[in-house]
C-alpha cells in the first residue's frame, strides 16, 4: 500500500516595511536638533566662554595656584578611589558570578545602594559619623585625626558615590560568559590565581577597562558629596566642580569657563573611550 507524498508547505516570507521617508527624516531632524540644543551647544558655549578673554585669560585661569590645587586633588582623589572601587568590583563580581551563598542578594542589593542615594545624603551621612559632632567625631579629634572638611573625607565621599560602576559592569559580563573554561582549569589542576590570571583576567579585560573609565569620569565630576565634605577651603579642599563653583559665584565667568572646559575634554575623551570599549565588551561576550 503506497502513500502519496504529503505536499511541503511554502516557506512563510516576512515582508519588512521600512517607514516613510518624511518619516525617517522628521525623526532624524529632530534626533539631530535634541542632540544640537542639549548637547553640542552647551559644549560650544563653554569654550567660547573659556576664549572670550583671549588664550592668555584662558592660561592664566587654568595656571593659576587654585586651579592647580583642585587639578591635583582631583588627580589624588582619582589615584585613591578607581584603584580601591577596581579592587572591589573584581572582588564583588567574583563572588556573586563564581558562587552560591546566602546573602548574595543583599550583596547585588548593597552594590547599588549609591545609584539610589542622592550624593548629597551620602556627604551628609559622612558629616554625621566622622564630623565634630558625629559618632566617631571626638575619638578622631583626640587622635589628631581631620576626616571632615580635608581630604580623607574627599576621598571617602568620592569612593561611595563610584563604587558600584566597576562591579555592576563587570557582573552583567562574568554572567554572560558562565563558568565552563574556569571549571575546566580547575579540572586540569590550576590553581585559583593561575585561573584567575590566565583565563578570568584576559575575558573580562575590556569590561573591566569600561568599568574603570565609567568609575573615573564619575569621580572627577562628582560634586554633591564632595561639595558637602569638602568645607570649600580655597588652595586646600576645592576639586575642579568646586573650584568652577567658586569662580562662577565670584563672577568670574571666563575663568569658571576655562577650569569647566578641562572637565568637558575629559568627558570627550571619556565618551570616546566608552564607545570604544562598548565595542569590545560586546564582542568578548559574543
């Protein structure tokens, strides 16, 4: 007994309808004069700002002693805060990534405790424990210690408020990899930082690298904690969002232009390097 063969049903073809060209024009326009307005002119503003008392204005605000104490403290701040939020962030990414305990979710939870505090609270909550009248206040006074209104504070206010960039990078991207090639080092006897080095290092480089620019470009920015720690001491306590502040407030509008458009190259570069690194995140995870 034969049986006919049953006929094959057509491929089912989807037809992708593109939108209408004033469509795609009007969204385009409009994309491009957001950008225009909220973007590029600001950015052309400040610049025009910095240069309108000529390059030797522009020089001689970006020369002076404060602006060069702000420059360093903020480089100080940076060399202190990315380095101990990387550690930390490899740490944290490790631990939730690479094990099962309880508490992880807390953890997850604790990490992203600053996306949802204002920075200001963080500052104030800084002022409350190790200020005059706070709760370790008057041992650090004993001791000779200043944390509020000098660097110390600076710094630590700075680390809180950055602390999650490096780690909630490098969380979504340990994730996306699992753990098959470490499982299989360990199998083949390698040892913890030998896996460590040779197989998680070199796969998560490119995140780790967006992490730290991300980390960076926060810290220098970041005003509201620093501002409420600081104490504004001129010469001493100013980073650059202080120190451009200061100067706006003295009516010194060429020279707050001049210190703001140091702080825009940096974004630029910060924004460039990001794309960059976008890139090769998305690549490594594929």
């Amino acid at each position: 007994m034969s049986t006919a063969a049953l006929p094959l049903s057509a491929p089912t073809v989807r037809v992708v309808k593109r939108d209408p060209l004033p469509v795609q024009l009007g969204l385009t326009a409009l994309a491009l004069l957001a950008m225009g307005l909220f973007i590029v002119l600001p950015l052309v503003a400040v610049f025009v700002q910095a240069f309108a008392k000529g390059l030797e204005g522009y020089r001689s605000a970006v020369q002076s002693p404060e602006t060069r104490s702000a420059i360093y403290l903020s480089l100080l701040t940076v060399g202190v805060a990315v380095p101990l939020n990387t550690v930390f962030g490899m740490a944290a990414a490790w631990a939730v990534t690479k094990f099962q305990f309880r508490g992880k979710n807390i953890l997850v939870t604790l990490i992203d405790i600053p996306f949802g505090v204002s920075p200001v609270i963080s500052g104030l909550i800084y002022v409350l424990v190790f200020g005059a009248q706070g709760w370790f206040g008057e041992w650090f006074s004993d001791h000779d210690i200043q944390i509020i209104f000098a660097v110390p504070g600076i710094i630590l206010a700075t680390t809180f408020v950055t602390f999650p960039f490096v780690a909630r990078e490098l969380i979504s991207l340990m994730e996306s990899q699992g753990t098959d090639e470490e499982e299989a080092a360990l199998v083949l006897g390698a040892s913890g930082w030998q896996m460590f080095w040779k197989i998680t290092l070199p796969n998560i480089k490119w995140g780790l690298l967006y992490g730290v620019v991300l980390c960076t470009a926060r810290a220098l920015g970041e005003f509201g904690a620093v501002s409420v720690v600081s104490g504004h001491i001129r010469g001493e306590t100013n980073t650059l969002p202080l120190h451009v502040e200061i100067l706006y407030n003295e009516y010194n509008y060429s020279g707050a232009f001049a210190v703001a458009s140091l702080l825009s190259v940096i974004a630029v570069i910060s924004l460039a390097l990001k794309k960059f690194l976008e890139h090769k995140t998305g690549l490594e995870s594929q």
